[in-house]
C-alpha cells in the first residue's frame, strides 16, 4: 500500500532525509506512533522515529549536516540512537536492532538486525507500522503483522506471542493499557490474559517509568477505561492498593454502603469533562482513600467514615513518595483538595454561618474555585432530580461565599497586623507569645469577632496581649 507523502507538511523533510540515507547508502523508513496517528488522521506528533538498517547515528550526524552546520546532534551510544531538534520536530534515529532480555531485567541485549526484526521487537501491532522514505520505494506502508486491520478494528495486539512481550519488557503492560484507554481501543483477549499472568512482573519496572503511563491514562477523556483495565489485571493492586482497598459492598443488619472503587472512577471521569489539570484529576482519584481504612458499622446510625478526608490528606503524602510523585507544591494541592473535599457539602445548608464560610475561603483560598470542581464531580446519583437539587444548592452555597468575601476580603488574607509590629508593640524579641497573638487575630478575623481591618486588629492585639502579662511599649 501506497502512502501519499505529497500532502504531508513535512514532505519536503523526508525527501531531503531519503536523499541523504541514498547518498550514504543506508536505507530508512518511519516507524511507530507517527505512522499510526497519520493512519488514523489523529495529526502530527512532534517527534518523528526513524529507523536505517546501518548506523542510526551516522544517518543522524549526515541528515543534521546536510540540513544546517548549526544543528546539534545527541548521541546516545548505548542504545545506538541520536536525535535533533528542527522546525519544532524533534527527529530520532536508531539502527534496526534485534532485542534478547534476561529474567530479571527490561534492559535488553541488542545486536544489529533487519527492518523485520526490529518492527517484530515493537510493542504492538499499531506501533510496528513503517513507511519507506526510500527512492525506490518512497512511501510504501510495510505492515507486516496486520496493524492496519488492528487500527480499523480498533485493537491492541503485539507482534509476539503476549506474554513474551510482557515478560520481556513488563512497562509494555502499562503502554497497552494506556493506548487502550487514550485511543479508545479494547487489548486483545490473550494479550489481557497475558497482562493477568505477568502482572507481577511490573515490579522490575522503576516507579517513574509507570507513572509517566499512569498519568497519560489519568489525561485521557476517560480515564476509567483505563483505571478499570488496571484493577481488571491485578496491576492496581500492585502499583495503588489504596483504590483497591476501596471494592466491596458490606452489609450489616441490612444496611450497605457503596462500592468506593467505582464510584470514584465515576468521579474521576465527571472531573476530567471539567479539566485538565492532572493533580486535580489526581485528587478526584484520591478523595476517598481514607474510607477504607475509616470506615465502621455504627449500630443504629449504619456505615461511617469518620475522619475519612483528614486520614485521607496525610495517606496522600506516604502515597506520592512511594510512586516518586512530585513532592512540593503539586503534593500540597493534593493533600488540601483530599482534606477540604467534603467541606462544601457540609455548607448546604439555610443557616450556615459566616464564621463557616469564612474558614472555607481562608482554608481554599485560590483554589476554592477547584475544590468547587472536584465537589461537583462528586456528585455520582442518576437520579436528575437530586442531580438539580445538588446543582441548586453549590450555586447557592457559592452566592454566598462571594458576598462573605467581598464583605471580608478573607481569601488568602494576611494578617492585618505583622509579627513585626506585635515586636514593636510590646517592646518584644521574636518568640511563641508572637505566634499567639498573631493565631489569635486570624480566629478573631475568621469567626467575625473584629472586621479584616488594621486599626480593629491593633486593638485587638493589645487587649490580648495584656491577657498574656504583656504591657505595651509607650
């Protein structure tokens, strides 16, 4: 089958490199995702793959040279490959290679090898697609184990026996899942049986290496295709056994409780219309982990989760270590939007207290507007009457924090009297009583006992430094 390159807005870069592998006596063709998002008519990707049956880096250093003297080539002599950056494309070039793995180890011994061997060592079927940029044959699809069937009928199969291909290189398992999940394609019956046996295989692969799928499946439009394919494999329960923690129905005198598991791949999916921020998905992933671990058959009351979104906040930052999650600021968001999640609903109520709303903004602050998002898709019922009733009562619940806070001016509020001024006042080196006062101005503030306002604060201060045996400094 003939490709028509023509069209292609970078022709004219793959006839100048098909010119340049002829003058070098190499061949070369493109290799893997490009050509299957082009079949696909998904649009171009910004990294190309290349592959010549010689020196993948010479081919490279040639190309470069020939396009500009001022392009910078990177050579990586272990895996035989090197890349540069031109036009916004970054261009990767590797000799065909054959791959041979040990048990313990997905970094595999390689030896030189044909276009076949090195499209039957890709992963799957769809990504074992290549298309000659050679002169006598520029264009031509060679698809040796059917991918384009497989693109058509929307299936992950690999070009080897299944469980080979997982065995060997056990990252393979998450890469399935996530093109399942990302393109919307079912994996084969023996490669998900495959997946199932290997699973435990996945331990060889660095954390890092998983989360980078993980979270391409978290960015999917649904990510619950995924995220179910994960727990269907036993592959959830090895890499985030919090979620599975989370399966089960109870019943105790009667009385159940809902499945967590799935209802928080429900919220997951409602969260991921609304954005696509990856932590604020990740924190629709995480807001229930606590009731697991919280959760207790209370007679005459029934199934509680007592302290749930707390135990929750602190599982979070045990969790992001272990998976070599980022730890800074992306992990406090986390955290805050697991602890805060229940807060909102907790407000829907005629006679909420300012004091209540209050603490929200002040606990929120610049994300009141994601906790917002994360509450919402919260709300799993199929019944479009509580669905309104629910929808109702957020936007009321809002109205009123605007108007709390255009009164009070609380979100992310300094206090209106420094530490620094505490010091002067009372003639004071810095030490606790100043944490005190200061603690105290900010509940004074929060719970409507002064307004936001310096001169109401200053007072304040004295009067409650003189309670502690302080005099000010006349």
């Amino acid at each position: 089958m003939q490709i028509n390159l023509i069209q292609n807005k970078n022709f004219k870069l793959f006839k100048t490199i098909s010119q340049v592998a002829e003058m070098n006596h190499q061949s070369v063709y493109i290799v893997g995702g490009y050509v299957r998002d082009l079949l696909m008519k998904r649009g171009a990707p910004s990294d190309i793959d290349f592959v010549t049956e010689g020196s993948g880096i010479d081919l490279a250093k040639a190309i470069a040279r020939h396009i500009s003297p001022e392009l910078k080539v990177s050579v990586f002599k272990t895996y035989g490959t090197a890349m540069f950056r031109f036009q916004n494309l970054e261009l990767e070039f590797v000799g065909a290679r054959k791959e041979s793995y040990a048990e313990n180890s997905r970094n595999p011994e390689v030896e030189t090898g044909t276009l076949q061997d090195d499209q039957l060592r890709r992963d799957f079927t769809i990504n074992a697609l290549a298309i000659s940029l050679n002169a006598h044959d520029f264009g031509t699809l060679i698809d040796p184990f059917y991918g384009q069937e497989d693109i058509q009928e929307k299936i992950i199969r690999t070009p080897l026996e299944p469980r080979q291909t997982y065995s060997d290189d056990p990252l393979r398992m998450m890469r399935a899942i996530r093109f399942a999940s990302v393109l919307n394609f079912s994996i084969e019956k023996d490669s998900l049986e495959a997946i199932k046996t290997e699973a435990h295989r996945i331990i060889i692969v660095s954390m890092e290496r998983i989360m980078v799928e993980f979270n391409k499946i978290m960015m999917s439009a649904r990510p619950s295709e995924g995220l179910m394919l994960m727990e269907k494999t036993g592959l959830m329960k090895l890499i985030i056994p919090e979620l599975t923690a989370l399966k089960g129905i109870e019943e105790v005198e009667g009385q159940t409780h809902k499945d967590n598991f799935y209802h928080t791949l429900e919220v997951v999916d409602n969260i991921a219309l609304n954005t696509d921020n990856l932590w604020l998905r990740w924190a629709a992933l995480l807001h229930d982990i606590g009731k697991a671990p919280t959760k207790k058959f209370v007679e005459g009351t029934g199934w509680t989760f007592h302290g749930h979104e707390f135990l929750g906040s602190k599982m979070v930052k045990k969790l992001f270590h272990r998976l070599k999650l980022p730890l800074g600021a992306d992990l406090k968001y986390v955290q805050k939007m697991v602890k805060l999640s229940s807060r909102p609903i907790a407000l829907i109520t005629d006679d909420t207290s300012d004091a209540a709303l209050r603490r929200l903004l002040f606990d929120a602050g610049d994300d009141l507007e994601d906790l917002f998002t994360l509450c919402k898709a919260d709300i799993t019922t199929k019944n479009a009457r509580k669905q309104e009733k629910f929808k109702k009562n957020f936007e009321y619940v809002a109205a009123k924090i605007k108007e709390v806070e255009e009164k009070d001016q609380i979100r992310n509020f300094q206090p209106p009297v420094t530490g620094e001024e505490i010091m002067d006042l009372f003639g004071l080196k810095p030490g606790r009583e100043i944490g005190i006062l200061k603690e105290k101005v900010k509940e004074a503030i929060l719970e409507g006992e002064i307004a936001n306002d310096h001169a109401q604060a200053r007072s304040f201060v004295i009067e409650q430094g003189k309670l502690l045996g302080l005099n000010p400094v006349t």
